[in-house]
C-alpha cells in the first residue's frame, strides 16, 4: 500500500549540487524513521543519511558537512540537500522508510541515479 517516489537525480560536475526529493504515499503510519541510502555498482547499499520520528539526524561520515536531510511531515516528504559532490558519491540513491508494525519493516523506493563528473 506504501510507494515511494524519488526525484532530483542527474549529472553534474564535480563540486555542483543536487536536491533529491522523496514523497511517501498510502497507508503510512508508526513511522521510525526515513532516510536515503545509495548503492555504487558492486559495492554494497549504504546509508547515507536519516531522520528518525523524533528529529534526530544521522550521516555517514563521508558525506557529513556536505548533504542535509530535512522532512516535511505534512507532505510525507524528506529531502536530500548535496553539495561539493564529488565523483566518489556516484550511484543510485533509494528512499527508505522505515516502520513498525509487529516489528520493524523497510519500504523502498525505486532509486535515483546521481552522476557526478571529474
């Protein structure tokens, strides 16, 4: 019943910037958290950064002081603010929302490619 729909991938150079969006539909509820993860061609999926319910904001180190998270509850949207990307953040990013219900489960989003260039 839950889709998540992402936008905002594309290619850009090295040092640009990209807003990626993620909106949330259908029956959504006991919500612990939503974040973004992104997977590189053989490597594993990682998280990149996470908003729990209550607010607390989590990042991998690599990307802290460079990408912002931020939500908006009324639209069940989260946001993904990237700058001074660099080639190495090249990959398909995924919307996650995590939830419980009768124990925790994960929604996922079909994923966005983001290109970046040197």
């Amino acid at each position: 019943q839950v889709q998540l729909v992402e936008s905002g991938g594309g290619l850009v150079q090295a040092g640009g910037s990209l807003r990626l969006s993620c909106a949330a539909s259908g029956s959504i509820f006991n919500i612990n958290a939503m974040g973004w993860y992104r997977q590189a061609p053989g490597k594993q999926r990682e998280l990149v950064a996470r908003i729990t319910w209550g607010g607390r904001t989590d990042y991998a180190d690599s990307v802290k002081g460079r990408f912002t998270i931020s939500r908006d509850n009324a639209k069940n949207t989260i946001y993904l603010q990237m700058s001074s990307l660099k080639p190495e953040d090249t990959a398909v990013y995924y919307c996650n929302l995590n939830v419980y219900r009768s124990g925790n489960y994960n929604y996922w989003g079909q994923g966005t490619q983001v290109t970046v260039s040197s």
